[in-house]
C-alpha cells in the first residue's frame, strides 16, 4: 500500500517539470508547491539534501539515497 507522505522519484519529477536548472533545495519545494505536489512529494523534499541540484538526475540520485 502506499504511504500518503512518500513518493517515488518518477513522481517527483511530474511536480518538477518545466524547473530550471541548477536549482537549490528550496527553489525546487517552491516549484513543485507551485505545481501543486502531494504530501508525499513536498515531504520527499524537505528530507533532501540542502543542496543544489544540476539537474533531474541529480534530484532522482538524491531522493534514492533518502528512499
């Protein structure tokens, strides 16, 4: 089943489309607050790394290593 406060990288990136890169850590909550994200993507968020993030993959990378 899943949990209402995770989500998986795929889905994450569906709430980062159209993000510029590089981006930090809050550039990258802000856009996908703005894309409307679940739960389970803005609390995948918070737990990142205070990073920037070059691109998707970078952010794919960093939210595995959370997971």
């Amino acid at each position: 089943m899943a949990r209402p406060d995770h989500a998986s990288a795929a889905e994450i990136q569906t709430y980062l489309s159209g993000m510029e890169y590089p981006a930090s850590k809050q550039q990258l909550a802000e856009h996908a607050e703005q894309q409307g994200a679940t739960l389970g993507v803005r609390t995948v968020i918070d737990a990142l790394p205070d990073d920037e993030y070059s691109d998707a993959a970078a952010v794919s990378r960093a939210v595995g290593a959370v997971e």
